[in-house]
C-alpha cells in the first residue's frame, strides 16, 4: 500500500521533522546562505565502482556526503521539481530514487534490465530509459511507478536525448550505430540517422534546431537536423601526440544560448570546446583521466566533469574556459547531475 | 561541362534517384547471405572445459547475423547464414565454387591455413570476399596473404607480442621457453622468440617438450604428471617466467603449479593471450556477453568473437554501403571510414597492406582479463595497435 499524503512525486515514507542532527544541518545551511557566494549549489556524481553518490558543495568544491546506492550506478539527474535524485543502477535493474534533503533511497523505479541513461519530459511525469541488454527504450510513469510502454530500437540503446518541446526522442543504438527518432506521442520511430561507431550521448540545443550525437569509437560529434533528419556537420577532433583511438566522445553540454558545446573526449583525457555556431572546435581544456560526462552549474559559471579512471571531478570556468579545481569523489566518477539547493 | 551534359547529367541524377526511391520504398528487403565454411573435426583439449563446443566460431557469427538484423530493420535489409561443414577428405577448393555458383559471395572461414589459401585461390575471378576467423599463421598476412581475404582472427606474432610487452612491463624479462614437437608449436615457438627480442626480454633456456603419443585423458594420470613436470623444468637457470609454445594441447596446462621453481606460467596456459574470454567484462563487453550467454547458454569464446567481428564488418560494410557487393564492401572495409566498435576500448581497423584487423588483445589467466595489450608506453606512429605483430615496413605481402 502506498501513502498519498505528499505533495511531491513521491510519497514519503517519514514526515520530515527538523530534529536532531538536522537542526545542525540546519545551521550550516543558514550559515552558507549568509557566508557563502550566491552559487551554493550541490552537485550529484554517481561513482560507477564504489555503488555510491558523492554530494558536492559547489561553492566550497567539496565532498559534503556520501550516499549509499545500489550496484553500478551510472544515469544521474534530478526530478523537475528539485526534490529528488534519479539514479540507474544497472546491475540492480532499476532506477532509485533518492530525497534530496534526507538523501535516504525513497523509492525503486521499474526501469527494465540494466538501465544506463535516461531522460525526462518536461513534466517531469515521464522518463523515457534505455535498456542496453534487450534493444528496448523503457517509458515510465514517474507518480505511479508503472512502465507506460517501449520501444524497440537498435542493438545496445544508450544515450537518450529529448526536444525541447518534448515530441522527438533521440535514442542511440551503440552496435547499430543509429540515432533513432523517436515520436514521442505515437511512439514510433519515424527517421533512423546513421552515425559513426558507438554513439553514446545525444543532446538537444536548447532551441530545438539541432541535436548533437557523439560516437565513441568513431571519435566523431554528429550534428544532425531534427526536422530534416539529415547530418549537417560531423565535428572530428585532432590533438597533437594522440592517437585516434584514444579520442573518444562520450558526454556533451551545451549552453543555453546555444553558443557553445562542450564533448568530453573520453581517454583523450580533455574537454573540447565548439563554436556552437560554426561548429569548429576552439580549445582542448585537460581535465581529469577518462572523462565522461558533465553538467552546468544553475548559474552556468562552472562546468562539472567526471573523470572516470582518476576518480575526481573537474570544475571549468565558463566565462574563461580554464580548469580552476579538481575534486576528489568516489572510484570511478560517471554521472553528475546539479541542483538549485 | 557543355549545357548538353549536364543536363543529361542532371537526368541520371534524377534516374538514380528514383531508382533509389523506388529501391528504398519496396517492401522485399535487400538480402545478404553469408557462408560459415567450417572443417568438421573437433579439436581435443588437455583441460575438459575448453573442449571447443559443436558450434565453436558458429555461434559468434549467428549472433551477429541477429545484432546485424536489428539494424537491418531499419534499413531494409536482412541478413542470413549457412553453415557449410566439410567432412575429412572434402575439399575446400570444390566446396567454394559450388557456394559461388549458387551465388554466395561473402564467406565465414574457419579453416587450416592450406585449406583457407585453396578456398581463397578457388575464386579465381576474385567475386568472393574471404573472412578467416581461424587461422593465425603469420603467413596467411604475409608471403601468402591474399587480396580477397580478410583475417579477424589475429596472428600469432600479435598474440606473442600482446603478452611479451606485458611480461616484460611486470620486469619479468627472463623466460624459459618450452616449445612443443608438432610444427604449430614450433611457429608459436619463433614468434615468442621473435617478440623477446623485440621487447627487450631474454630465453634463458629452451627446451623442447616431445609429443611421445599417449591418451589426454586416463583415470589416474594427475599422480605421474605432477612427478613428471617438475623433474622436466629442474636445473634452469635463473628465470623469472616459463613460457609455453603448445597449441597442439600436449604440456603447457600441466605446468602450472608443476614447476621445479616456482614461477609463473604464461603461452600456452597460465597467463594466455587471446582476441576474447568470457571473462571480459568492460567497455560494454557485458551486453554482448550476456546476449550470447542468453541464446547459447555457453560463454563466448574467442574463435565465436572472431567470427562475431566478421559478421559485424559485413553489417557495418553493409549499412555504410547500402550493398552487398563484394568489392564495395572491401573498399569501404580498407578505407578511411570504417572504425568497428567490438568492445576492446578502443576502433578496430583494417591494416591496409595485409587485410588484418587491427585489435587489442586481452590476457587471461583462464577466469580474469589480467590485462589487455597494447601495454602504456609502447609507441607507434601510426596506432599503438601496430605494435602488435608484423609491422608494415617488414611485412612481406603484396596483395593481388
């Protein structure tokens, strides 16, 4: 039987009294919001090996708390509303829900098997994750936790990359090597981009006219035409005294104004800045070893990496494109996700 | 261009164009049919649990045909495989004309060397593409290498090499090299020879283990072995690792844990170099483990692995090309655009000038990847991979 005495997503399990310890915890906040710059954020990365979620401060750059999850965790992001974490945990098969203020796991999602990257509507109702072993995207209610349907794509779906306006899914098939279009409404997939091997992550330009693919092993950005369906550029990468193979993208941000596109070049062990307009790459940043992914800061001052084989993340300053901070998280940093709170 | 031409120029376009439409808006898919051409004897093993299964290599490739259907959905085309099995005196010279008169052209060769090279030379007007998944005789790639015969398997210089860079990344640079008495052993023999040298290790000793006949398996064989092995590994000099050239599966798994010193075991058995365990677990590895595991309900070995990467190259070739021609799917395999995910961290590629895939290899001791090679710090100009085998600037092979 479930509760229905919260207001949120999801009922709790607890009414929250501030007692206790949280009355400290309390304080520190009070103290930050006085203290502190106005950027008190806290960021979110799930450590794919130590089954853990590290808690950032990130006006400080610190680890403030280390939360316990379920095995593999690697898919991280945050409900619309601000309340909750979402994290996959692939070899647990689902997707766990965690309360952003008690950071106790409230509740398990049916994401299907082995559940890596997922994305959400605009609602924050829906969320629409890619299951690698048997070829499905998996869409779910969020409220009422029940799987709403699925979609069958291509060999290993991995990246998952919603419109703005929420109709078009983008879904990449990592051996198919597809981006695969996907009406949200109908659920049919209406266009099938081939890009080059291992596409990994999409993203969508916040204005909806173009939609970024990164393949891993091909070493390529596509950028492809969302309404035409059509590849209008493919970004390639070259660093003197690397090797091809060791550039691979992996993650990629883009700014809200559309103007610049940040991939994460994997074992290549950089961040490579683009001109979002021409779509030439304007600066290699070096981070931390084997980066995956990113997240902007509400703010949109400092850009978050997660550098897998060196356990840490990497803080960029926007404005400067320069790496001011490394922090150390958990083994094997992958996900990160960064809230107003 | 005169405005003659290129309006007619403009009229092929068009031409072309519907045609494609037309092709594209058919509901028959294009269909691409592959041969698995296997010889049918069994290889027996010292260790039961590497008895090769009845679809060794097999069943790699039909799990590919099933990832290529996926993406052929969407792309309208559909794929197929035959298993030809050749008895004890078949040949295999026969064997692929019969397949190219019925119109086969793209081939899945599980063959000994003098058998793959009759099937290659068969196809005299050169219609058919070759995939050798099984042969690792350096000199298919090389003094024999052919131009319609491409090797997913790797060779043994590459696998001698993957595990010398490692040995001798851990310091262990001082090896006693058993070779076995049958002629496989003795080329796996001189590629560890070949790649001490290139790596900067040192054969203390060599010795030779005589095949003198005699049953893999009796009921109480183990009492004389560990009497018998250690006697053969005493008064060595000083070595910091036994190395064990064995394909014919005579000695090398009775050595670990045998040895006079102890020391460890690498070749043969022991720490042992290969294209795929079903131990591999990273970079994705687990969704095509577990796919195979699911329909096979067997681990995927590394002969199902190389056959599994040949199947994958025609559905790449396949879906870049949009067509099943031999030549096309060739020039697209060689050219600059191909890069195949195979779960190895990192492209495969094709070496131009001799048809091999270029890959990582992984060493397992058996029940862990201990580690995968190329090691850090071994350095190519063109890729790290080419650190593995036979390099371009030594390597003998003109295609044609």
């Amino acid at each position: 039987m479930t509760e229905k005495t919260s207001s949120g997503l999801f009922p709790r399990r607890r009414s929250l009294h501030f007692v206790g310890p949280r009355n400290w915890l309390l304080a520190v906040g009070v103290f930050v919001l006085i203290g502190g710059q106005a950027s008190a954020f806290t960021a979110y990365v799930s450590n794919e090996k130590s089954n853990t979620i590290s808690v950032v401060d990130t006006d400080k750059f610190t680890v403030v708390k280390t939360i316990k999850v379920g095995q593999r965790p690697r898919g991280i992001e945050l409900t619309k509303d601000g309340k909750f974490v979402l994290v996959a945990v692939g070899d647990d098969d689902t997707i766990q829900v965690i309360d952003v203020r008690t950071h106790e796991i409230v509740a398990n999602l049916p994401s299907g098997p082995d559940p890596e990257l997922f994305t959400q509507d605009h609602t924050g109702k829906i969320l629409y994750v890619a299951n690698e072993n048997d070829n499905t995207v998996t869409i779910i209610d969020v409220e009422r936790r029940v799987p709403l349907g699925e979609v069958q794509v291509g060999v290993e779906p991995e990246g998952m990359g919603l419109s703005p306006d929420g109709k078009i899914l983008v879904a990449t098939s990592e051996t198919s090597n597809m981006a695969h279009f996907i009406d949200t409404e109908t659920r049919r997939i209406v266009a099938n981009v081939l890009v080059d091997a291992r596409p990994r992550f999409a993203e969508f330009k916040r204005n909806g006219s173009e939609v970024w693919v990164s393949s891993e092993i091909g070493g390529t950005v596509s950028v492809i035409d969302p309404v035409k369906h059509e590849m209008k550029k493919k970004i390639t990468f070259d660093i003197p005294g690397l090797r091809k193979e060791a550039i691979q993208a992996v993650g990629i941000s883009i700014t809200p104004d559309g103007k610049t596109g940040f991939v994460a070049l994997g074992p290549a062990n950089r961040i490579a800045v683009i001109n979002g307009a021409t779509h030439e790459v304007q600066k290699y940043l070096l981070v931390g070893q084997r980066v995956w992914h990113m997240a902007f800061t509400p703010d949109e001052k400092y850009l978050l990496t997660t550098n897998g084989v060196s356990n840490d993340v990497s803080v960029i300053d926007v404005a400067n494109l320069k790496v001011i901070k490394t922090i150390q998280v958990g083994e094997l940093p992958w996900g990160i996700a960064i809230s107003q709170q | 261009m005169s405005p003659d031409r290129c309006a007619s120029l403009i009229r092929l376009l068009l031409a072309g164009t519907f045609l494609f439409a037309w092709m594209s808006a058919s509901t028959d898919a294009a269909e691409i049919n592959i041969s698995y051409l296997r010889r049918a004897d069994p290889k027996s093993t010292l260790s039961l649990i590497q008895t090769p299964a009845a679809n060794d290599g097999l069943a790699g490739a039909r799990l590919a045909i099933d990832d290529n259907n996926t993406t052929g959905r969407f792309l309208n085309q559909q794929f197929s495989l035959e298993d030809v099995r050749l008895g004890g005196g078949a040949d295999a010279a026969a064997a692929t004309m019969a397949l190219a008169e019925r119109g086969v052209s793209l081939v899945i060769a599980d063959l000994p060397p003098d058998g793959l090279l009759k099937a290659a030379d068969a196809d005299a007007s050169r219609k058919l593409l070759f995939f050798n998944v099984g042969a690792i005789d350096d000199r298919l790639r090389e003094e024999d290498c052919r131009a319609n015969l491409i090797h997913t398997a790797p060779t043994r210089s590459m696998l001698a090499d993957a595990l010398a860079q490692y040995l001798v990344w851990k310091q262990w640079r001082r090896w006693l090299l058993v070779v076995g008495s049958h002629a496989e052993d003795k080329l796996y023999g001189d590629a560890l020879r070949r790649s001490a040298k290139r790596f900067g290790a040192r054969i203390v000793q060599e010795k030779v283990f005589e095949d003198t006949g005699g049953a893999r398996r009796t009921d109480s064989g183990v009492v004389q072995i560990q009497r018998q092995l250690p006697v053969f590994t005493q008064g060595a000099p000083a070595y910091d690792v036994l190395v064990a050239a064995d394909e014919s599966e005579v000695f090398a798994s009775y050595l670990p844990y045998r040895t006079w010193d102890p020391r460890p075991v690498a070749g043969s058995a022991g720490l042992v170099p290969t294209s795929w365990d079903g131990s591999h677990d990273q970079w994705g590895a687990v969704q095509l483990q577990d796919r195979f595991m699911r329909q096979f309900s067997r681990r995927m070995t590394a002969r199902d692995m190389q056959a599994w990467t040949a199947v994958r190259m025609i559905g790449e070739g396949a879906s870049r090309t949009r067509s099943a021609d031999p030549k096309a799917m060739l020039d697209f395999l060689t050219g600059p655009d191909f890069a195949l995910a195979a779960f190895k961290g990192q492209r495969l590629t094709l070496r131009d000038w001799n048809l091999q895939l270029r890959q990582p290899i992984l060493l397992s001791d058996g029940r862990m990847i201990v580690s995968v090679s190329p090691q850090e710090g071994f350095l190519h100009q063109v890729s790290e991979l080419d650190t593995l085998g036979i390099d371009r600037p030594e390597s003998q092979c003109r295609l044609k």
